[in-house]
C-alpha cells in the first residue's frame, strides 16, 4: 500500500510515535523537569509552580494514551495479518485458526484446552517434533470413534452418558 494513501492523523501518530519513542525526546522531558525543579526556589514552590507541571502531565499523558493505543491497534493487526498468511501457507497448519481473534473468550477457552489436551499427547509419543494440526486431531478422533462404535466399552460410555448413571 502506498505510503501517500495515509490520512493526515494516521501519518501524525506515526511521527508522533517515533519521536516521542526517542532518545531526543526522553532527554527534553528529563529537562523540562530539571527545569521545572531548579525554578521551584524562585517561585516560592507555589501553588500555580506546581500546577503547570501537573497540568503539562496531564495534558501529555492524555494524549499519549490514544497515540499508543492506535500504534498498538495498528501492530497487533500487522502481527495477526502476517500469522494469518503463514498458517494459510504451511500445509499441516489448520485454517481454522485464522482470524481466531475475533472468538468470544468462552470460544478461545476451548480452544486452549484442545491444545493442553494435544500437549499431552504429544508428550506421550517418542518423537517430540510430531505435532498434529486440528483437522488431523479431528480425523484422528472421528477413526477412532469410528473403530469404537462396536466395541463393549464405547456402547457402555454412550449409554452411561444418556443416561446419567
């Protein structure tokens, strides 16, 4: 995307965002505190000494929240992006884990318990560079079930479950 496509605030927080995250910067506001220090004597440490720097804080703080929350915003949507594309592009990653920011908490809950559940299976095995995707845990599982449905001990589950004895 071409640089010049940037609207004006989007092009002010980048600046914004490499000049206040620098060395020059750093060194400014350490002075602008020396400064505000060394003229406490000559005002008498008054009230009105005390609210400019208050003031100033304030006003700058408020400020640098939202320019960091849209540098934030705009690199975590970069990262997302760029894992997106390489589980799109590695062949034993599941598709299903695109874009899975966008789950509700209770959604990716379950989801984290799948991976512990894999985890342990994957420490059970010899080889610990073995890893299954999704879909190959889900096709794993569904042969399994599969292969059960017959035996004593499956058909036992299932009633025991429908049941709730």
């Amino acid at each position: 995307m071409a640089k010049n496509k940037k609207n004006l605030f989007e092009r002010f927080a980048n600046w914004a965002t490499m000049a206040t995250g620098s060395s020059a910067a750093f060194l400014i506001a350490i002075s602008v505190i020396v400064i505000w220090i060394v003229t406490g004597p000559i005002f008498h440490y008054s009230d009105t000494w005390q609210l400019i720097i208050n003031t100033g804080t304030t006003i700058v703080t408020f400020l640098m929240v939202f320019l960091i929350q849209k540098s934030q915003n705009k690199d975590s949507k970069a990262i997302h992006l760029k894992l997106n594309e390489l589980l799109a592009s590695h062949q034993g990653a599941s598709n299903r884990m695109v874009d899975i920011e966008d789950l509700t908490e209770k959604e990716l809950d379950q989801l984290h318990k799948f991976y512990v559940k894999l985890n342990a299976l994957a420490l059970l095995e010899d080889d610990l560079t073995c890893t299954h995707s999704i879909d190959a845990a889900e096709e794993n599982h569904n042969s399994k079930v599969a292969n059960n449905k017959t035996k004593p001990h499956y058909i036992n589950a299932r009633k025991q479950k429908h049941t709730g004895k």
